[in-house]
C-alpha cells in the first residue's frame, strides 16, 4: 500500500501574527510550492531523509550556507513528532490501529524559513498520510490543533493556527480564533471564502532572509502572556483588520482591501524589531502604488497590485534585490 499526500505554502492576507493570540486572520494556500509525503508499508518503521536533511558537505562554507537556508533541523524531527502525536491522538480516543509498518519520505519545493509556512505543510502532509495507512478519521476542524501541537507540544516552537488551518481546509479561509471558542468546543470559526473577490496579489521574497518562526515568535509571546499594553492592543488591532478584510470580500469590494493590508504592517512595525531588508520590499512595492504585508514571519511578503503595468514596476523593483516575485495560484 502506498499513500501519498500534499501540502501547500500559504501566506497571510491580513490579520497575522494574531492567530497565536485570540485574534482574526485571512490565509490563502498557494500551488505553487508544496510539501509532498510518501508512505509505504514496509518490514520497519522508518523516517527516510531528503535531500534537504543533509549531513555531508564538502566544506564548513558549504555546510554553513546550507544551514542559512534550511537550518539545523531539516524535517525528519518535524515527521517523528507528527507519527507520535498521531499516535497519542489515536491511543487517547481508544482508536485500535493495525500492526503494519511503514517507511515515510518527503520533498519539498517551499522555500524555507521565509515565512511561507513549509514546516506546517509537511507536518499537514504526513498527519493525512498516516491516516490514510491506518484508515483513520480526524475531523477537518480538529486536524489544525493536533498538527499544531506537533510543533508546539513536542517541539518547543511558538506557532498559531492559522498555518494549519489554511493547509487544511485550502483555498481562502477566515479565520476567528476567538478565546470562547477555543476554549470551550476546542476550534475556531472557520469561513471558506470566494478566492474569486480577491484584487490582483503577488508574492515575494528574499533568500537572504531565512529565519525560523521560533526566533520571530518567542519574544511576542513573552511579551503578551506579561500583559504588555503595546501588543495587547496590537492583536486587536490586527484582527480588526482582519474582519474588515473579510466583510469588503463577502461584499465583492475585493479591490479595496489594499490599505488595510498596509494598515497591518504599520501597526507591526510600530511594535516589532524588523530587519531593514525585510521593510525594503515592502517600500519597494509601495514606491510603485501596490499594497504590501508580510506572508508570514519575515522573509516573503503579499501584496495587491492595480494592473499588469504596476506588476511590471514591481518586477524592475525587485530585480535589483534579487527578489523573487510571482503571481500566486490559489490551491482550491
């Protein structure tokens, strides 16, 4: 038997980082990059490494620019995690799984750590194999907490829904993380969107900018969980946007969505530490009339453009950086 399953990067249209923090966002996945995960039975269970869990290199340079890109970890301990929370999920709900084993192999096409969600979509990926091999049924609104906890329970890693939403359920989602909800069913409010009423978008990013979301993330946290006023008030002010994003969707007026994408990154950026490159693509893309935001934590950012002449100056814009742009398809 041999299952097989794909996970795509997302980007936040508005509203993140607010998911981690009872607040609102919009995510849209994208087929243009993906995780994809094979399992197959075999004699013993084991995790089979990609080529992007390297470990011979021809120099210490070598090893050290693989490290900027991929980091330390690569996915294997992002796998293990996931087949041992799959297996406290199943042991707790008293789900009798059968005795074959497996090996399990991924690859993947999104860019690392610049905030396009890749560990996520592998962890999404390899739950949806698993309960394929083991004819399990997890309800769609509980398999965004059970990959969370993959990351956050097992892992240490600061991360919020949103991710696992939006690679569950695909296409374009919003997102209410309300505290009520959470804590009391478990799960948010999920509304699947028309893709159709979004404005022109774009992604794009650096490859100079990799940085893992548990660096980006810790520090907010702390400061959140303290009660700290400024990012309190941040996070409301980021799911607002977030729902006024939403409303101006569900009443076809996508086109006007442009400033509150940018209202979302002011307000991070009158708060959080950004590096100077990641603002630049921002003002690069404001310096032709588009709209622009972060995707995730740091490294890519979306935004909307009027037309293929303002797509064409961002292009011009960007080439000088060597960034990286690209209209996104919408992963229905």
């Amino acid at each position: 038997m041999i299952c097989e399953a794909t996970a795509y990067a997302r980007a936040g249209l508005v509203g993140n980082p607010s998911d981690g923090y009872f607040g609102k966002t919009i995510s849209f996945a994208m087929r243009d990059f993906s995780a994809k995960v094979t399992l197959y039975e075999s004699p013993e269970l084991e995790i089979v490494p990609s080529f992007q869990d390297r470990f011979k290199y021809a120099s210490m340079r070598e090893m050290r620019e693989d490290v900027k890109v991929q980091g330390y970890y690569g996915g294997i301990r992002l796998m293990k995690a996931t087949v041992c929370k799959f297996l406290d999920y199943c042991e707790k709900n008293r789900i009798r799984l059968h005795d074959r084993n497996f090996s399990i192999r991924y690859r993947s096409t999104i860019p690392q750590r610049v905030g396009l969600a890749g560990s996520s979509a592998l962890v999404t990926a390899t739950l949806r194999c698993l309960m394929e091999f083991y004819e399990v049924d997890i309800p769609k609104e509980i398999q965004p907490n059970l990959t969370l906890s993959v990351e956050q329970d097992e892992l240490g890693i600061a991360a919020g829904l949103q991710d696992r939403v939006i690679q569950v359920y695909e296409g374009l989602v919003f997102m209410n993380f309300d505290r009520e909800l959470l804590e009391g069913r478990g799960y948010g409010e999920y509304e699947e969107l028309d893709p159709a009423s979004l404005p022109n978008l774009f992604i794009a990013y650096r490859t100079d900018l990799a940085e893992g979301s548990e660096v980006f993330h810790n520090n907010i946290r702390d400061r959140w969980l303290a009660g700290d006023p400024a990012v309190v008030e941040a996070m409301h002010d980021f799911a607002s946007y977030a729902q006024a994003v939403r409303d101006l969707l569900v009443a076809g007026r996508g086109n006007e969505i442009g400033p509150w994408m940018d209202r979302n990154f002011d307000r991070r950026r009158s708060i959080f530490q950004l590096d100077p490159k990641n603002v630049d693509m921002v003002m690069r893309a404001r310096s032709v009339g588009a709209s622009c935001k972060f995707a995730g934590s740091g490294g890519a950012v979306v935004g909307c453009y009027e037309d293929d002449a303002m797509y064409k100056k961002l292009e011009e814009v960007y080439a000088e950086t060597g960034t990286v742009i690209f209209k996104p398809e919408i992963a229905l």
